[in-house]
C-alpha cells in the first residue's frame, strides 16, 4: 500500500487504533508492524478487476447460485489479526468460522482466503509485510491479482510458507483452491481497455 506516516524521529511511536480512527476517510489505512500506512483509493482498472472478483465468488460461494455456497464473501474488510490491523482488498471465510457479523467495524477471526489487488504503490506492502501478516495469522489462501499485467498468482500456505500454485495470464481460465469448484476465464477481470489520453500520448 502507499503512502507512510511520517514521524520525526524523536516522535516515533507504535501506531495506535486512534492514529488510524483520525486518517482521513478518503484514505484506507493499516497499522503494519506498529507503523500507520495510508493509500488512497484504487485506480478504475484495480476496483474494476477487484469488483468482478468479488461478484463472480459472492454469486458462487455466497448467494450459492452459480456454485456450492458455504461462504462469506466481503470487500475491504477491516481486520484486527493481533496487533496488526489490514485491509485486503477481498476476503472470504467458510461460514462454520463466521456464523455471525461481529457488533463492530472489523473482524478478529482470520479470514480462510485473502486476495491483494496490487498496483505500484501497494506492492511492495502486499508481496511483503502483508504476506507475512497472513501467514503468521494462518491465512491458508491467498491470491496476489495485477491489473497492470493482468496476471493471478495463486498461493497455499503449508508450514509458515507460502507455495505458489499457479500463475495465470492472458487467456487462462480459473480453477483454483480454494473455489475450485468453479471455473471462469481470468479476462472477466478486465472487460475494458483503459482509455488513452491522447494529448499526453504525443
């Protein structure tokens, strides 16, 4: 995710719950490692992928219409795993560990599956501190989507390890755990070109 809080050094502190309460609500933020990380909202072409994710999973997971059902399905949920506070673009839980909506604004029961929606300012927090959270949670799914590569990465956390299943591109179509009782053609995710702008393109 993008852009950090910064603090003088003498000022350094652990970020606290009323640190992130007081970000602007334009801005998402987290609290990784103790240190209060703020990113604005995505661009079109990231919330497009990530809405059409999240609707092809709701229908078959969720709702049960297209697919087995069992499943509790939510976008940019705030979660508390320990001390740290994330906020995955798509997050899902099989419904035995998520029978009731929590009385608050965020969930401390670990997610079953998180998917990271990158883009260059939220990268280097995804692929690395955010990997890391999820494992040390017990996150046993994770998927890593780029829109700019139109690329999925697929990944099974055995041990403390993330072991990548699948790399998907171009064509390719999507089975993968743990929905793999569906299948739907990764370019779903991006219907649209993006739109050129043609007095910057000369």
């Amino acid at each position: 995710m993008s852009t950090t809080e910064q603090l003088s050094p003498a000022a350094r502190r652990p970020a606290t719950y009323a640190d992130l309460e007081a970000v602007h609500p334009h801005l998402v933020a987290e609290i990784l490692d103790g240190e209060l990380v703020t990113h604005p909202r995505p661009r079109l072409k990231h919330a497009v992928a990530a809405s059409a994710l999240g609707a092809e999973l709701n229908d078959a997971f969720q709702r049960g219409r297209s697919g087995p059902g069992g499943w509790m399905i939510l976008d940019e949920p705030e979660l508390h795993l320990g001390p740290q506070v994330v906020v995955p673009d798509i997050a899902g839980w099989r419904l035995e560990r998520f029978r009731a909506l929590p009385d608050k604004a965020y969930a401390e029961t670990p997610p079953d599956w998180v998917c990271e929606v990158i883009s260059p300012s939220t990268e280097i927090y995804d692929r690395g501190t955010k990997r890391r959270i999820y494992a040390d949670a017990g996150v046993p799914f994770l998927w890593i989507l780029d829109p700019r590569l139109e690329m999925l990465e697929t990944f099974t956390l055995t041990g403390h390890q993330w072991l990548l299943n699948a790399t998907l591109t171009g064509k390719d179509d999507v089975n993968a755990a743990p929905f793999e009782a569906i299948t739907f053609p990764l370019t779903i995710l991006w219907p649209l070109n993006p739109a050129v702008d043609t007095q910057n393109a000369q």
